[in-house]
C-alpha cells in the first residue's frame, strides 16, 4: 500500500530502479547505494548545500532517468549523524567508502557531495539503465597519483583521461580535475566520458531536468526524476493503489518528479509530481489518499504516526506528498521494525 511505498522512497532515497535494468542495479548496487545511509543519517544533518559543478554535469550523459545529489560532508560533520551511520550503515555504503580509501583519498576530509546519476546509454533499446557515480572536493591529485604509482596501479587510457581501478571493487575511477572525480564500472564510465569529451550530448543539454534542478539544488539531499523514473518511482510508492484502473489510465499523464529532505527543524521530505492538468493531479492525490486511509485502519502504532505526518494533495497540476516530523519522532521511526525492514 502507499505507505510501504512511500517509506521506501523515503527512507531509502536510492535512485528509482528502472524497469527492465535489474542486472545493472544489482551489479553497482554494492557500491553507488550511498544515498540510502545518506537518508538514514538525514534527521542529524545540518541544513548545508549539495550542488553540482558544471564538469560533474558535463559528465553525466544526457538521458538521465534519476539524478540523486547528496551533501556528503555534513553527514562526516555531524557527530550524531556518524553515530547513527554505524548503527544502520547498510554493507553497500561500506563498499563504496573502502573502494575510495584505496584509491588513495581520505573519505571523510576530502568529499563534500556524492551524486549518482541512472542513465539511458547512448544507442541502448527498450528500458535499459546504466549508473554512474561523482564525488566533489579538494582531491590532492597529485598525492593522490604517487599513492597510485607506489602501488604500481598503472591507469588505462581514453583519450586524454587515465582511468584508474578503485582496488578490487570491479569500479574504475577518472579525475576530471583536482575538484571532481567520476566512478563507475567501464561501460557507464566510458559513457560518461563521451559526454564529457563532447563525443555525446550531456546533462547540460537536458534542459527540462536541468531546470528542475534549479528549484532543489539549495538542499543538503535532492533527486530529479525524469518521465519514466517518475512513473517507475510512482508504482512503488502506490503499491497495491497502482493496480487499480484509475492509475492504469492516469500513469502515461505523469511527466517529471522532484524531492528535497530538509533537516533544520525536525524531519521534512517533500515530493512534488508534475502532470499536465490539475484533474490528473487531483485523482492521483485521490487514490494516495484513499489507499492511505484504508492502511490507516490496519496498520501499526508506528505506520499510524508516518501516516499522520504524511499530507497527499495537488495544487496546478502538482501532485505534493509531505512528511514531516520532530527529531523525537523520526527517532521512534529508526527503531522501529518497519524502518528496519525498509533499510536492509
């Protein structure tokens, strides 16, 4: 029902896997599902920025299904944002911060964001997805390169970027400058490059994602999700209510998503779904709503208490869900059973 899924998108905040790409998914899955610790540890952020750098963007190919933008050094900042990392911190975060310790950084000084990105690979047919990764920083390179020389990692070359493995995680790593740095397995990184050598369109030339970046990029945690990621996101979030005739008809009306996790004052996740016309807006709300209400009446203590701080309605042709709660009360969440099914 809605509120399973709606915890899922929630307190997961993994880019929304795409249908017919579950080879891929599982493949990175050990090491680009940063941002489901990173929506874990969310309610002892500090309110910060995470934005991306025209180069990362560059980087990033054109067809982008989910773009997922993390403020990667609050969580380090924050004492009680560790404690909680070592308490649910899944093993797919562990993989990915080792696979950056041996590529000779110091994880916890030298990133400031992580962002993942799902894409449609140039030529690809059908849903297939391919996922890259990109941290942003102070990268002292050039220590960075004696580590790999000492260890006599010899890169492989694209063109002018040396692209070097990250230990034995079967992902490659390429520094674009001393500020950014791109990862992922070689397919995914050699699209990337594409795009960022100008052989293939990139993210910057995605205007209507790019302008939708424009209103959530001030926030520490924000994704975008593009048509298909958006229906593929909806289905989950709906469980069971998207079976239903009214969602059969309405789902191919469903254009682009955004959401934005604020964590100054309590916890506040916010969901805007955008559709063509207000009557499509309203009878998605509708159906939230009304599969909301009958998981009311049979849920859990804790299921209750999500659902009283969820609000689903729509307002010019935006379908808005918002859960907001205090930090005593998304703490109760994180101990609960539901929470630890979601996040493991």
């Amino acid at each position: 029902m809605v509120t399973s899924g709606l915890w899922r998108a929630f307190l997961q905040c993994l880019p929304a896997c795409p249908e017919g790409s579950e080879v891929e998914m599982k493949n990175l899955a050990k090491y680009l599902s940063g941002g489901i610790a990173a929506l874990c540890l969310a309610s002892a952020l500090p309110a910060s920025a995470a934005q991306l750098s025209g180069d990362a963007r560059a980087a990033i190919p054109h067809d982008v299904q989910q773009l997922i933008v993390i403020d990667y050094r609050a969580m380090q900042n924050s004492p009680a944002a560790m404690q909680l990392k070592n308490k649910v911190m899944p093993p797919e975060l562990k993989g990915l911060e080792k696979a950056l310790q041996v590529s000779g950084m110091n994880d916890n000084h030298d990133v400031d964001e992580l962002a993942f990105a799902s894409f449609r690979p140039k030529g690809a047919t059908g849903d297939s997805t391919r996922i890259i990764g990109l941290a942003q920083g102070q990268f002292s390179v050039d220590d960075i390169m004696a580590n790999f020389k000492k260890k006599k990692i010899k890169p492989t070359v694209l063109r002018t970027n040396k692209i070097y493995p990250m230990g034995s995680s079967g992902m490659q790593v390429v520094f674009l400058n001393p500020t950014t740095m791109v990862f992922g397995q070689t397919d995914s990184l050699k699209q990337a490059l594409d795009s960022r050598d100008g052989l293939q369109s990139s993210f910057l030339t995605n205007n209507e994602m790019t302008d939708m970046m424009a209103s959530v990029q001030d926030q520490p945690l924000w994704s975008i999700l593009d048509q298909k990621g958006t229906q593929t996101m909806m289905r989950s979030l709906m469980g069971e209510a998207a079976q239903v005739g009214d969602y059969d008809t309405i789902k191919k009306r469903i254009l682009t998503s955004y959401y934005t996790m604020d964590f100054q004052n309590g916890v506040r996740f916010n969901l805007d779904v955008l559709t063509p016309d207000t009557f499509t807006a309203a009878t998605m709300a509708s159906l939230l709503n009304a599969a909301a209400l009958y998981k009311k009446m049979s849920g859990t203590d804790i299921e209750k208490q999500a659902i009283d701080g969820t609000k689903i309605d729509s307002s010019s042709g935006k379908l808005i869900v918002t859960y907001s709660s205090s930090d005593s009360q998304f703490a109760t969440l994180l101990q609960s059973s539901l929470f630890q099914s979601v996040v493991h």
